[in-house]
C-alpha cells in the first residue's frame, strides 16, 4: 500500500511530526510496517528551472549547440547541449554541477570539444521520467526561473510504503491511516463533506440481490449529462505518484475513491445495461464474461457476477465487464458501491489470475457501514470532474444488513493488565478504546465493548488488549523470564536442536567471510525457475499469485533475484558489492511427476525437505577501499569461502576439484545448477565419489539473458551431506598448539600431464609421505617451449615435522623418496632435471 505524505496531510495534522521518517517509525510501532520512504524529488535535488537566452552552433561541431540559460537572477550559464529540440525562449530543466540525477549520471563542469559547460539541460529519459525521449524535456511557459524542477513538475510529495497483515484491510486507503494517526496522536480526521444521496427512493436502474448472504448490499446512483474526457493534472500525478494510471475522468475518479476510501466502487455506462437492471447472482458454469483487460473468462458456477437484464456484465469484486465499460462517447454513468463475500472474491480472482487492487481489498473485507457515503462521495468527484447530474439513486440490502446487531465484546476492565502483563488503568483503557471508534457501555463489573464497523478483525477480548498494547507501545510491556513448563533438552539428545546449532555456527562462520543472510519465500513462479532449467516437482493448490505458486528446488534462483533487484534498485553508477547466502531447505515431491500441495494427514504432505546452503559473490573484491585498490570478485574468493566454511564446520573427507565431465548428479535440480556454471571457471565438492554440491561462475550467456550487470559467482552444497560430516554440535573446535620443533620443507618440481588435478598431486604426497608430511600446497606452476605438449611443470612444498622431536634428514628423504616413488606410480609424475 502506498501513502502521499501531502495527501494524507490534508486528512490529518501531522505538524506534530518531524516529518516523513516519524510517521514511518510511529505506523511501525503500531504494527503497520513501512517498507520504503521515497521521495519524489529524489536525484532531481539540484536540478531547476531555467530559460534559454540564446543557442548558437557549436563551433567544433555539427551536432552540438552552446546555450546561454538563465535562472532569474546572477549572469547567464554558458551550456553545451546535443539536442537539438528547443530553441531560444524555451523553459528547460537544468542540471547544475554537483547533481546525481536519477539515471546515475554525475554533472560536473567540463569542457566538451574546447567549450566549458556548466551543467547540463536534461531530457525526460535523463530525469527517469520517461524510457525514451528525442530531446529535452520543454517546461510550460508560465514556469518559474530558479525554482526546483520537482516543485515546478509537482514530484515534491513523499511516498511511503507499507506492508500491511492481512488482518488490516481498513488501512488500505489513506483515510485508514488518518484513522490510527489521528488516533495515535490524539487529533480528529478530517475527511470530504459530502452530501449523503437519498437511497429509499427506487432506484432509476433497478437492483436485484440474488446470491444471498454472499452478496448483502448494493448502492448504485444514475448520472446524466457526464461529459468522458481526460483527468485534470492533479489527479493524473497523485494517480501516478502512487501507482495507478490515468485512463479518464469517471475512472480515474473511481480508482482515486478506492485509494482515498478504501473501498472499490465501479461505473458502467449505463446505455449499455439492458433491461434497466443490475443485480448479483452466482456465475453459471460455462458462461463467458469479456473483461476490461480484453480477455474473456469463462466461468465455473463459483463466481458472483454482476448481471443487468441479458447477461453478466462484471466479476463481482475483481474486474468490470468489457461489455458495460465507459467509453468516450459515454453520457450516462451508473456508479456501482457493493459488498461481497471475501472468500468468494478471492478464489474468483486466483482462479482467473486477477488479483486486482479492488479484489485485494474486497478479500480483506470492506466495511459494511460505509456505503452510503462512499456512493456519495463518487457521485461528488464524477460530477465534479465530468459534469452531469445525480438524476436517482438507489438501494438492495439484505436482511443481514439491514439491522446490524455489530460485534458486542464483554470484557472485565482488570483484564487487559492481567492478560498484557502492563499497567492499564480502567481511565487508560476507555480513553484508548474510546480513540480507536470503539463504543463501550459500562456495567456493574464489565463493559460491553463494540468495536467500528470497519474494524473486522476485532472479535474477541483479546484483539480488545492487542489494541491497546499497540497504541500505549509494546516496549511498555514489561521484561519478565516465563516459567519453564518442562525440564531444558540437551543439544546432544536433539537431533533437532544438534541440526540447529550447526546452522547457526554455519552461518556464523559465513558472516565472518563478509556474507550477509537472506531469506527468501519458500515459493516462487514456474517461469522464474525455467529460466534456469529447472521444475518444481510441487505446485500449490490456490498460490497467493503466480509469483508463488511453486515450492522452490533449489536456492539459486531466489539468490539470483536478490541480485538483480539489488543491482537495479542501487543508486549509483557503480554496481554494488553482492556478498550473500542462504541457508534453508528447497522442496520436492516424492512421488513421480508433478503434485500439488495436499494434507494426507496430520503431519504428511507428500514433500520432502532437501536442506541446501547457497552463496552469491560479485562486484568489488575491497568494497570500502580505493575504486583502484578494489579489484573484483573471482573464483578464488568463491573458493576461499567454501574452504572457510568447511574448515570451520570441522568437515572431513570433502574435496574440491574441477567439474567432471562424466559425472552428473543424481538430483535434477542440483544438475540444472551444474550446466548453469562456466565448465572452465567452477568446481564440484565431492564426498566419496558423490558430489555435494557445486560452485562457479554463473554462463556468460545466462548473466546476459538475465541482464547481469557484472560476472556472478554462485555456489550451492547440500546442507544434509555438509552437517552429516561436520564436528558434533556438542564439541567446541579443538585447540592445536604450534609445534615446538622446527618443520623441514621440501620443494619438488613435477612433470604431470595436464589432466591430472592439483588436489590428487597434494592429497598423494600427504598419504604417502605420513606420518611426517603435514602439509603440501603447490607453489608455481609452468607451462611453455621447455616443457612437452600435454605436460605441466608443478611446483610442490611439502612440510615435514614431528610434533614431540626434531627430525633427522634422514626420515626427511626417506619419506620424500615415498612420495616421489606414489607420484611416479600413481600419477605417472617425474622430476624435472
């Protein structure tokens, strides 16, 4: 949901508040989070209004003018510009050094073929006001000179962000917010006079309500005389400031009522209502609606419709009917206010894969009250906007609606401090119900409490002091240790306490390499995954959207993602470190083929849980350091991130080596990631002679299907495999002490063949060379004229030390001669002479 602070200024005072970031910090802290702050005039900070005096030709060339602008005061600016669109006169948008405009790009003062430019005149592609444009952007005649564009273009508004709980559909409107600011600030609302309709007189289309309860009310007034036309320009800007599109007046006036209010409304033309009559009644199986999106559904029986004398002509709750739409000839507007089941609502839009901005709402539950004014009030902006006259209007209410009895909570005042373990005076209590709409009729020893009309989600005593945490503050509540029910278990008698520990030490060991956590839904859409060859092999029955319709089979998809709106969400000109990883299970049905998502009991879904860990590396190596001194990420890093990880988590028997190209891997999923990889620039972690997982350079030709701003280094492992082999949970890692006597080193220059691998070269001189040799890495390696085709020169040092006495030369060469003779024997090795 998004908010306009200059919008929501208008409903309630918020001179009370520092600004945007306090009413962020005071919504959170009642539990209606808030995302993101973006101000509109973000990368337009010092970016104003000017005129051009003169444009002369560029004298070192063709395609370049030199323009002399000014802001209204001070001596005019010397510009050198490209386009070529405006002329002498023209009011344009100049960039002054310093500016960081929304594309990224810097100004400075330069000189562009000999001539200095102060600043630059922008376009509407520069300004991210448009993808395209052919010149710059031209400003109304009657702008200002020197004032800053985003006032100038009215982008001087603040939009905040919320995640709201599905419990709380009454905040989705900017009067739902004005309603818990007003009562967290303990101020009054103020919302439009309108003048209420008369709805107990017939209505001029008349109004059936045959889907029962699921369908309990319907509001609907006639306009004649509407003239359709385009939006004035403050409705088109806060329409697009918070995400909408203009389309026409009558509808942009309905989609403004919906942000404003809360609740959908809908205008048909009423020419095209047959049989002077609208009503609700269930969809019938087979029957066919065009929509206003110029697709037509085909309905299945569950649906509500809206009909007139013929047939459908709108979803109930998700979409109009192509067939009743506004057009521009349109001079007759019937305006629809209803009510709907929330369940039904929902799975009509799932269904047909239209989650609309009205279904989201109407599945949240609207409220019930509000009808009669929110009628009004689109009767008032139509009018308004588009001229005409309210020539009737009208009602259908069924009996449930008719005499609302509301929802009647008794409640012991003592309670709410009993139950929220705070202190909460009766007086405290009233005054705070008393703000948030609440009626309370006081008894002998209880009250009777009825909560607003609009609040569903308030049922029960309990919801009653969950308001009342929230508006005095959770951090008022009291730090207390609960009592124990139950003896503590050990971490060595819990399997799943033991697994959880070692996640944690995983997750710590990676944090400490510079990595940062993410966590990302357990779902994801077909699509996404397609792209990089995978499936899920387990579907859900009724996704919240199709961009969670699926269990994820892997992590490397979600990382991914994370990545690329990382990169397209940053700020700057530069790509931004991407350190991350993830630590959590991916899923697959068990069965053959594809399943979707069912109980076959208590605690049996058919899906298996395959716990994986995954990392993401790019962009600078030294992010805080000299742009210079950074270098990038390579597959060393990558590298030396894995060796910490297993190192820290005490795994034995692992080794890395590079991809094979006759082994695959047994898991589909995991074998997608594998050809995802660079063949040249990756490598397989092996266990035995099954592979745990794989790591490397995600294609050059996929990180350019995906847009990819810079090389991406991904790594997954199989969790499982990694936590069957690592330390105990129970043990701490083992402390070794230097040895007190000093190493002997030895270095050997090999001849090998080019396909044997560093590891087998190291893991030999230590098999062979035990008990002595400790440690082997190589060194240097050569290939050139004096070495054969196919042969490579390796470098190898090999330590030797015992840990209780000196070594004699001796044992040294004695077991030098042992790794020599394995090379020879085992690897086909010779020394080079």
């Amino acid at each position: 949901m998004r908010i306009s602070w200059k919008w929501l200024s208008e409903m309630v005072d918020l001179g009370k508040l520092a600004g945007p970031q306090a009413l962020a910090d005071l919504l959170t802290s009642r539990g209606l989070e808030v995302e993101s702050i973006e101000p509109q005039s973000r990368g337009l900070e010092k970016v104003i209004t000017a005129q051009i005096l003169e444009k002369s030709q560029h004298p070192q060339a063709d395609r370049l003018s030199v323009c002399m602008v000014t802001i209204g005061s001070g001596e005019p600016v010397q510009i050198v510009c490209g386009a070529q669109n405006m002329k002498a006169g023209d009011k344009v948008a100049l960039a002054q050094p310093g500016a960081n405009l929304p594309n990224g790009l810097k100004i400075e003062v330069s000189k562009i073929r000999g001539v200095q430019s102060n600043g630059m005149l922008c376009s509407e592609e520069e300004l991210k006001f448009a993808e395209i444009s052919d010149g710059i952007l031209i400003l109304p005649a009657d702008a200002g000179l020197g004032v800053p564009l985003a006032n100038t273009l009215g982008k001087d508004d603040v939009i905040l962000t919320l995640k709201l709980t599905a419990n709380r559909g009454d905040c989705l409107s900017h009067w739902g917010i004005a309603r818990e600011v007003a009562a967290a600030l303990s101020v009054q609302p103020k919302r439009p006079d309108v003048k209420l309709l008369d709805f107990t007189k017939t209505s001029p289309v008349a109004i059936e309500l045959k889907a029962g309860d699921a369908a309990p009310q319907f509001f609907g007034c006639l306009i004649e005389g509407v003239r359709i036309g385009p939006s004035p320009d403050w409705l088109v800007k806060r329409l697009e400031a918070l995400g909408s599109r203009s389309i026409n007046n009558v509808v942009d006036a309905s989609n403004l009522l919906m942000l404003e209010l809360g609740h959908p409304t809908h205008a048909y033309d009423a020419d095209k209502i047959h049989g002077n009559l609208i009503g609700v009644r269930a969809a019938r199986e087979g029957e066919e609606l065009p929509l206003l999106d110029g697709q037509t559904a085909t309905l299945n029986g569950t649906e509500l419709v809206i009909y007139d004398g013929e047939r459908a002509v709108g979803l109930a709750g998700v979409m109009g009917g192509g067939n009743s739409e506004v057009a521009a000839s349109t001079t007759r507007v019937f305006l629809e206010c209803a009510e709907f089941d929330p369940v039904r609502v929902r799975r009509a839009a799932f269904r047909h894969q239209r989650r609309t901005e009205a279904a989201i709402r109407f599945e949240k539950g609207i409220d019930p009250g509000a009808l009669p004014y929110v009628t009004s009030r689109l009767a008032q902006l139509i009018t308004s906007l588009g001229g005409g006259k309210v020539v009737g209007a009208g009602a259908a209410i069924q009996p449930v609606r008719r005499e609302p009895a509301g929802r009647k909570i008794v409640v012991e005042p003592g309670f709410f401090e009993s139950f929220l373990g705070m202190k909460v005076s009766s007086d405290k209590a009233e005054s705070v119900l008393k703000g948030l709409d609440c009626s309370i009729q006081k008894g002998a020893r209880e009250w009777t409490v009825t909560p607003p009309s609009y609040r569903l989600d308030i049922a029960s005593r309990e919801d009653l002091s969950e308001e009342i945490a929230r508006s005095l503050g959770y951090d008022q509540i009291a730090e207390t240790i609960p009592e124990l029910s139950s003896a503590p278990t050990s971490v060595s008698s819990s399997p799943s306490l033991s697994r959880q520990v070692l996640t944690e030490r995983a997750k710590d060991i990676l944090m400490q390499s510079g990595l940062n956590e993410t966590l990302n839904f357990a779902f994801t859409s077909k699509s996404w995954l397609s792209r990089f060859g995978m499936s899920s092999s387990a579907t859900l029955l009724n996704p919240l959207s199709e961009e969670h319709e699926a269990l994820v089979p892997s992590l490397i998809p979600g990382l991914v993602k994370n990545t690329l709106e990382t990169w397209n969400r940053h700020f700057g000109s530069e790509s931004p470190a991407i350190r991350l990883f993830e630590i959590r299970p991916a899923f697959r049905f068990n069965g053959d083929g594809e399943a979707s998502i069912r109980a076959l009991d208590e605690l049996r879904t058919g899906v298996d849980e395959r716990w994986r860990i995954a990392v993401a590396l790019s962009g600078a190596r030294f992010a805080g350091g000299l742009s210079n001194e950074q270098g990038q990420c390579d597959f060393y890093d990558l590298k030396a991130v894995m060796e910490s990880l297993l190192t820290g988590l005490g795994v034995r028997g692992v080794r890395i080596q590079g991809l094979s190209s006759g082994r695959t891997h047994p898991d589909p999923d995991m074998q997608a990631f594998r050809e995802l990889l660079h063949p040249g620039k990756s490598a397989e972690v092996l266990v035995g002679k099954d592979v745990a997982g794989y790591f490397g350079l995600l294609h050059p030709g996929k990180s350019r299907e995906l847009k990819a701003q810079a090389p991406l280094w991904l790594a997954e492992l199989s969790w499982d495999v990694l936590a069957q082999l690592a330390r105990p949970a129970t043990e701490a890692r083992p402390f070794q002490r230097w040895s007190e006597f000093p190493p002997m080193e030895r270095d050997f220059a090999l001849l090998v063949s080019e396909e044997v691998t560093a590891d087998k070269i190291t893991q030999l001189a230590l098999k062979a060379g035990k008990p002595l040799a400790k440690g082997a890495r190589i060194f240097d390696i050569y290939r050139g004229s004096q070495v054969p085709q196919g042969m490579t020169s390796v470098a190898v040092r090999v330590i030797f030390y015992e840990e209780s006495r000196s070594l004699q030369e001796s044992e040294t060469e004695a077991a030098s001669a042992r790794i020599l003779e394995a090379w020879k024997k085992e690897l086909g090795a010779e020394l080079r002479s």
